[in-house]
C-alpha cells in the first residue's frame, strides 16, 4: 500500500511541477526603427549609418543604387553627389 501511495504522490507531484508560468507566447511590440546618418568628414559622398533601434537585432541597409549591407554600424559611398534615398 505504501508503494502506491509513494507513486500517486510522485506522479501528482510531478505533474503539477510541469504547468507552465505563463501561457503569454506574443514576441512583444515590434521596435521602433531609428538611426543616425552621418556625413563623414572631408568626403562628400560618404555617408556612416548607425542604428539605435532599441531591441534591433537584425539589420538591412538598402542604399539605392549604392547596394546593401547587414552590419549595425557602416559606412557607404555613392560615385557622384545625388539624392538617393536609403532605408
């Protein structure tokens, strides 16, 4: 009689030590996206990006016709002095 005594306390010990602390599995808000865009010193077509997004962890650059990058932190340059937009 002990042994199966032993065994239900176990298994609803065991069981009731497996719930879950919070049944909330949402990833939170999305971050906010910022950044800075830097003119670099004595080169006019050279621009140094940084990101300062919050919780970022992944990162793209698209600079027109200048390609992309995935670092946090660049630096690109364009060919000519031109307004292209990046994001």
């Amino acid at each position: 009689m002990k042994k199966y005594l032993r065994i239900l306390i176990f298994t609803a010990a065991a069981f009731t030590a497996c719930t879950p602390e919070s049944a909330d599995y949402s990833l939170g808000p999305k971050p906010t996206v910022s950044f800075n865009a830097t003119p670099v010193p004595n080169s006019p077509n050279r621009i140094a990006v940084a990101s300062t997004t919050q919780g970022g962890f992944i990162w793209k650059w698209q600079y027109g016709t200048a390609g992309t990058s995935a670092l946090e932190k660049d630096t690109f340059s364009f060919s000519k002095k031109e307004n292209i937009p990046f994001s």
